[in-house]
C-alpha cells in the first residue's frame, strides 16, 4: 500500500510540474523513455529540452546527494539543456542546493513549487 501512496503524490506531483511548464508555454512529455530510462518530464520549448525528475518524500529516506549525481549523467548522456529535480515532503539540506549548482543542474523544494 505505500508504494501506491507515493505513487499517488509523486503523480500529483508530476502533474503540477507538467502544468507549470505547460502554462509557460513548453511542450511536455510525462514519464518518457526517449532517452533510454524513464524521465518524470521532458519539457520542451524553442529547441531548448529540460528534464525533470520528481519526488515525493514524506516518511521515506532519499539520498540527495545520490539522487543529483544521477540525474545530473543521465542528463548529460541525454544531451538536455537543463536538468531539474523536484522533491517534495522534506526540508532539503542547503548543501544540496549547493551540490546541485556544482553538477549544473537545478534542484527546487516545495517552497518553489509553491511561489510558482
């Protein structure tokens, strides 16, 4: 039964990313494998591609540092513009944020979502 419920709220999730990028005039494509492993999103406008993991965390443990690490190669062997990674249902140490401008890629929390 947990792993419906996360499924339930990465999908909400999922889908307020998708509406964010859709309202801003991007062209999006929800659980892809265009590239070879399933993407949340790839939104694209212009040319210009972004792929987006999500997740929802509220009483599970995920390995941040892990998680940017990995979406930052596979958004490198992807060839993407830009990488973003979305988690929601924690409080995101501010090293992450750090690590992530490290690696290139964007990390928001849900305060971001939020003021979106």
């Amino acid at each position: 039964m947990e792993n419906n419920s996360h499924r339930r709220a990465g999908g909400f999730l999922e889908r307020t990313l998708a509406n964010i990028f859709e309202n801003i005039g991007f062209d999006v494509s929800p659980n892809s494998r265009e590239f070879g492993f399933e993407a949340d999103i790839i939104a694209r406008k212009d040319n210009f591609t972004i792929l987006i993991e999500a997740k929802q965390y509220d009483n599970s443990y995920i390995n941040v540092g892990s998680l940017l690490h990995e979406w930052s190669s596979k958004g490198k062997s992807a060839g993407v513009d830009r990488v973003l990674v979305v988690i929601a249902g924690m409080k995101i140490p501010d090293k992450f944020f750090d690590l992530a401008e490290e690696l290139g890629i964007f990390l928001w929390d849900e305060q971001i979502i939020h003021e979106l």
